[in-house]
C-alpha cells in the first residue's frame, strides 16, 4: 500500500503546491503555510489529487475515484485521478476547474476558475491537452483535445483553444490564436485576427447606402405644391381597322389649368 517513500514524496509535492500558491497569488503573500492549507479551495483539490493519484498508480480501485468525487463536492475543482500532474501546480479560485483523465501538465502551470482540459468527443486514448512547464491559463479558458501547450505560454481568459499553441507565446480568442510568440506580434497574411475582412458587413453596408440613395431620389420626386401632375380624362375611341385608341390629356385639367 501507500509506503514511507510514497507518502514523503506526497508531502513534497504538496508542500510546493502550498509555496506556489503563495508565490503566485498576491492575495496569499502575508498568509502563512497552514492558513492556505487550511482555506484555499485549489490546495485542497491538489492534495486530494497527489492521494488519489498515488492511490491510482499503485492500483488501487474505487477509492480514488471516490477521493476525487468527494474533492470536487467540496471544491468545485474536478481532476482525474489518472491525471499526471508537475509540481508546483496552483489552481486560483477553482470553482468550475476540470482537468479530464489523460492530462499531462509540466511543472509551475497556473490555472484560474472555469478552466477546461477537456476531450473534444467520444475518443479513447489520450485525448486531453498537455501543456508543458510554467504555462498560465485564464479563467473560462477551454483547451480541448490532445494539443501541447509550448512552455512558459499564456492561454487568455475566455479563449478556446484546439491547435496546439507553439512555446512562450499568448494564444487568445475563440479560436485561440497567437496574438504573441516569443514576445513579438505574428507576421504574415493571416496574423491580424482582430481585423479580418468581413465581406457580409461588407455587403449590408453597401445595401444600405443604396437604401438610403433611394430614399432620398422618392423624397426629391415626390410631388410638392410646384410639381403637380395633372390628371385629365382620358378619351378612348375605336379607330377604322377596328383596333381602340386611347388618347390621353384631353379634356379640363382638374387642377384647373
Ligand atoms: C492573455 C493574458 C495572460 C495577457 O497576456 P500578455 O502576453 O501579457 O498579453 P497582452 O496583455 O500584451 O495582450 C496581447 C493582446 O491580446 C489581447 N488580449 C489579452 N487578453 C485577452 C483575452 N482574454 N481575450 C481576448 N484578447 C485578449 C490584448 O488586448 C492584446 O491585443 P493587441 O495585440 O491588439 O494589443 C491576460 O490578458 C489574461 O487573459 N489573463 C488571464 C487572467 C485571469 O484569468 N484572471 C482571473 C483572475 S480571477
């Protein structure tokens, strides 16, 4: 079962968990180690994990699921116990975390509340993100799939993310795309996600402006106090071969000209 070594090895991990959460949450700087232990929800769901993963590795059956589930009532965090979890892993907020069965994550990775490491469907195998070493991911973000998150990149907050996304870059968006890599902006064709052409507001506003070209032709005819059409009778009469004839404009003018 759990031996000396495991459980020193859990007690490692779960001793940089807690360093970790005090070095990157600026609410944790002036609290101490027992305190965040004590009250923060995303150093409780890692503790349960490192027992329940350890538990999971040795072959253990049922319970780690059930240390998982029990985590995630408490927590609102959701982490598979065959999930392969680095060191130094800190989860901010937590609530609405989940972290599927096939997940690698690296060393020092950062994820806020609403985080999803997730599959895309039904496949088997590994079908979860990895994502590689001190890599922060924003709150709501979705990494979905088996792409690799490159060391040390930023995934913004609300983005979806299902292409694997290249080291030390900033993905944001639905879809996640780089707007950073290596510090820089991307270059090429393709680079500028955020002014794209779109051709159907293209359309819309060159419909209205004949719209509105239209309008104003009907106002500048319409018929005002010094442009009045005269409506006469008209007269209609059978001509010789038999066909009739229509002749228009004769008779009095009724606007009285
Ligand atoms: C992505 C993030 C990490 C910033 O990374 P960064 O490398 O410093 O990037 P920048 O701030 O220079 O932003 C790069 C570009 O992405 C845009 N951007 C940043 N975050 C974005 C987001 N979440 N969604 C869409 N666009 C975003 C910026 O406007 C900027 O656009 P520009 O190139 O037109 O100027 C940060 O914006 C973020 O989303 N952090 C998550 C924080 C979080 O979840 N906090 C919850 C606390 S409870």
């Amino acid at each position: 079962m759990l031996g000396l070594g495991l459980i020193g090895r859990i007690a490692a991990e779960v001793r940089r968990d807690v360093a970790a959460a005090r070095s990157r949450d600026p609410a944790a700087r002036d609290v101490g180690r027992l305190e965040i232990l004590a009250t923060w929800p995303g150093v409780h769901a890692l503790l349960a994990h490192r027992i329940a993963h350890a538990l999971h590795e040795i072959g253990v059956p049922f319970l780690p699921r059930v240390i998982a589930a029990a985590s995630r009532a408490v927590t609102g965090i959701e982490i598979h116990p065959a999930a392969k979890i680095g060191q130094g892993f800190f989860i901010d907020h937590g609530m609405g975390v989940v972290i599927g069965e096939t997940v690698e994550l690296g060393d020092d990775v950062t994820l806020y509340q609403g985080v999803t490491l997730g599959g895309t469907g039904f496949a088997t195998g590994k079908r979860h993100p990895t994502v590689q070493d001190n890599v922060t991911i924003g709150s709501g973000a979705k990494l979905l799939g088996p792409i690799t998150v490159g060391h040390g990149s930023k995934i913004g907050a609300n983005s979806v993310v299902i292409h694997d996304v290249p080291p030390n870059s900033t993905v944001v968006g639905n879809p996640g795309h780089p707007v950073r890599v290596e510090g820089r902006r991307p270059e090429g064709p393709d680079a500028d996600w955020v002014h794209l052409p779109d051709p159907i507001a293209d359309a819309i506003k060159s419909l209205a402006t004949r719209i509105s070209g239209l309008e104003q032709s009907v106002v500048d005819e319409a018929p005002g106090p010094g442009n009045v059409r005269p409506l006469r009778p008209a007269e209609i009469q059978d001509a010789p071969d038999g066909t009739t004839r229509i002749n228009r404009n004769v008779g009095p003018n009724p606007a009285g000209g």
